[in-house]
C-alpha cells in the first residue's frame, strides 16, 4: 500500500483543531456526564490520528479501550459524584 | 485554586511543547528508533516467529515481559479498585445523581443486545486468534469481550449481568489469565530456554521452533484476553454498583 | 458507468440527509426533536454513504473487494441496529429524567399543575 502522508495534511489540522476542541470543551462543560461524553469523543479523534499514522494496532486499541470502555466507567463513576461540589 | 492550577497548566504545555521540537520527525528513517532495532525487527521478524504482524511479535515475543508485567498491572488495578470500594451491601444505596427511577429496562434495547451480543463476541475472538495476520490481539479481543459484557448489564441490569458471569468467576478469570501467561514462561524455563524462550515449546508440541513461537504468541496472546476481559467487567461491577453489587447504571 | 453514477446519486443523498441532521439539530427547539433528527438523519446517510463505499469497491470486481464488500454490508446492518437503538434509549432516558418538552408559546399547556411541575424539574436538573 502507498500512502503519501503529505497529502492529506488538511485532515491532520482537522482531527488536531478537534482534539483541542474537545480537551478544552472536556474540562469547561459543567456536568460530568457530559465531560465524560466529551472525553469519549477525544479518544475517538485520538484513534482516526492513530489511524492517519498509520499505526492501526494502537488505534483499534484506542477505539476498544478508550472510545467504548473507559466511557462508559467514567459515566458510572460520574453517578456518584456531586456535580455541584466545588473544584 | 482556580488560576493557579491554569498557571500550572500552561507552563506544562509549553514544556511539552518544547521538548516536541526536539523529537524525531513522523517516520523519520533516520531517528535511533528506526535505525537499529526496527530493521532487525522487520527483516527478521517474520523468519523467528512466523507471524505477519511485526507488531504482535515484537509485543509478545520480542518484548513479552513488558506484556507480562502489562497485564499483571491491569490485574492489580482490579484488585485495588476492588479492595477501596468492594463493600457489603447494607440496603442503604448512595446517593445518586444522574439516575432517574425506573423500574425496568424495555424490550428494544432488550432486543438489541440480544442480536448485537454474539456477534460482539464471536467478533472479539476473531481479534484475538488472528491477531498474527491483521491487527488486533489479546488487548483488543478482550476489551470487546469485556464490553459485550457491559452492554449486557446496561441493556438488561446488572443483576442479570451477574447471574450470568459471577463476581467470583470473573476473579477466577483475571487471575487465571496472568496464570496462563506466567505458566507459558515457566514451562519454557522448564524445558531449559529462557523465561518465555516460547522455542522451548518446540519439544511438548512437537513442531519446529518458529512455529513454536507462533503457537507460543498465540497461548499468551489468550491469557493477555482473559485477564482484561475480566479485569473491565470487574472495574464495570465496582464502579457502576459503588461496590454493593446492587444495582448498577 | 452505471455504478458511478449510482455510487455519485447515494453519495449526494446522503449528504443531503446529513445536511438536515446538522440543520435539525441546531434549529430545533428542544431535546426531543433534536435527538430526533440527529437519530433519524445520521443513521440513513452513514447507510447510505457506506452503500456507496461499497459499491464503488466493488466496481473492479475480485475476491479482496467482494471480502470488502461483505465487511462493508455488516458495518451497515450494525448501524442500522444500533444506531436507531441508542437515539431510543436517549429518548427514554431523557423521557424517564423529565427533560422539559418544548410546547408553541401560543397555546400554553391548559393544566397549570403541569407548567409548574415542568419548571420544577428544569430547575431540578439544571446540571
């Protein structure tokens, strides 16, 4: 397969400009859950950047562990937190 | 509290930052990385263990303690995890605050799980045993295995999940997996090779060396499954429940 | 020629079905409607962008691309399971948290007890 990475720098600035959004957008929600929903997303990007690398081991890994599981354990330990506390 | 944890955040990323500049380019034939071990790697790989992916050889052949150790770090996780929240039930349940009332889940999502559960799993066994030939692995498989178990328990309750794959079974499981993949290293030892030397199956399976390596990859690869297929439905249990296994999300 | 122009057609549908997706959910006015179109529209244009992926791998037709094809029509029968299957349990989830339901501002819901019970739970859940 020949793949020429410098074709495709736009797609790289798109999934980078993403990741951004979604660390920043990850810390200033204000409720957990959605924070966790957001983190789900950066993973997400993660894995297509993985994948754009070339690297698709790391980004299925990416997309097993941190797209689906650790979303969704993040969510059921957000229930027990209190969204209102400080911090 | 606020703005110093964003001054601190900062200087962080523009550490990070500058010390990016000092790395290697993207595929960089020229980086250490790529000129010493990587050709060995990718020239020989194929020839000592007869396995297409370089990427599972290196991960468990070449640098199997480093998996070994891997997946005893995610058992002890679940042990830790387990030991702070794991907790009689006393009938009093905490406090909740994303939870609405309900009484049951409804047959949709029933109806969805059913279909989409096996597949997920006969899915997550094809990861594992081919992972010599595409990607995917002992990781992967796992997680996916470990996952169809979550969505059981959130399609249904957790309850169900449980009668279905017992807290007990599921220890059971994650020690078992770290066993196996110890065991594969100490029988090689025993035949007289080195811990996890897997050539030294050769003689119990009766098949030349490289193809011993490759079986040798295989049998670890399903221990790493095992122990993190358990392992995510353990942290699943204890953190949905917060630890009384009554009810979870 | 004929699979060109099909694979062209599904693509341009699809597009537009994302299009409305993308325009429902930020014109309409609650979490129902939005959930809504976000369900209905992203489910029929992923099918129909896939349709259309694999279609076009199987314009040279071989063993590999008919393997890809194969692969292409289960990622679709996947989302067409699934992806319906969360908007419903979004729906339900919101529907059992009563999240507040947009009503015409013309005609106000005639049981006042209800208005006022539906401002209690937004306050309520204001997270």
């Amino acid at each position: 397969m020949t793949w020429d990475a410098n074709l495709l720098w736009q797609f790289d600035m798109l999934i980078l400009l993403m990741m951004v959004i979604c660390a920043v957008a990850a810390l200033s929600l204000k409720g957990l859950v959605s924070s966790a929903v957001v983190t789900g997303a950066y993973s997400f990007f993660t894995c297509l950047m993985w994948t754009h690398m070339m690297a698709v081991d790391v980004a299925f890994t990416e997309a097993a562990v941190g797209a689906a599981v650790s979303t969704v354990i993040i969510v059921a330990t957000a229930q027990y937190i209190n969204p209102w506390s400080k911090d | 509290m606020k703005p110093f944890a964003r001054i601190i955040l900062f200087l962080c990323a523009v550490m990070m930052l500058t010390a990016t500049v000092d790395l290697p380019d993207w595929a960089d034939p020229g980086s250490p990385a790529s000129t010493h071990l990587s050709p060995g790697f990718i020239e020989q790989g194929y020839h000592e263990t007869a396995t297409p992916n370089v990427v599972t050889a290196v991960l468990a052949d070449y640098r199997s303690y480093d998996t070994l150790f891997e997946s005893v770090v995610v058992f002890a996780a679940s042990l830790v995890v387990m030991l702070v929240l794991r907790r009689t039930s006393t009938g009093t349940s905490r406090i909740k605050h994303f939870r609405p009332k309900r009484e049951g889940r409804d047959t949709i999502l029933r109806g969805a799980a059913q279909s989409i559960i096996p597949v997920m799993q006969i899915f997550a066994l094809y990861v594992l045993f081919h992972g010599h030939y595409s990607p995917g692995g002992g990781f992967q498989g796992g997680v996916i295995f470990g996952a169809s178990f979550i969505l059981l328990s959130l399609c249904y309750s957790l309850k169900f999940a449980m009668q279905r794959f017992k807290e007990k079974m599921v220890l059971i499981c994650c020690a078992c997996g770290a066993l196996l993949y110890a065991g594969i290293g100490a029988v090689c030892l025993a035949m007289g090779w080195n811990f996890l030397g897997y050539a030294g199956l050769a003689g119990l399976l009766g098949v030349t060396d490289v193809m011993a390596r490759s079986h040798g990859i295989l049998a670890v690869e399903a221990g790493v499954g095992i122990t993190v297929m358990a392992v995510m439905v353990s942290l699943y249990y204890d953190l949905a429940s917060g630890g009384d296994m009554e009810e979870g999300l | 020629m004929i699979i060109d122009i099909l694979v062209i057609t599904m693509m341009i549908t699809g597009l537009v079905f994302f299009t409305g997706t993308t325009v429902g959910i930020i014109r309409f006015p609650d979490f129902y409607t939005r959930v809504h179109a976000a369900g209905k529209g992203d489910t029929l244009s992923t099918v129909m962008f896939l349709g259309a992926m694999s279609l076009y791998i199987l314009r040279d037709f071989s063993g590999e691309s008919l393997l890809t094809f194969i692969k292409l029509i289960l990622i679709v029968l996947y989302i067409f399971i699934a992806s319906p299957t969360a908007t419903h349990a979004i729906i339900d989830a919101g529907y059992e948290f009563r999240v507040p339901y947009w009503t015409r501002p013309s005609d106000k819901p005639s049981n006042e007890d209800d208005a006022t019970d539906i401002n209690k739970t937004m306050e309520d859940i204001s997270i």
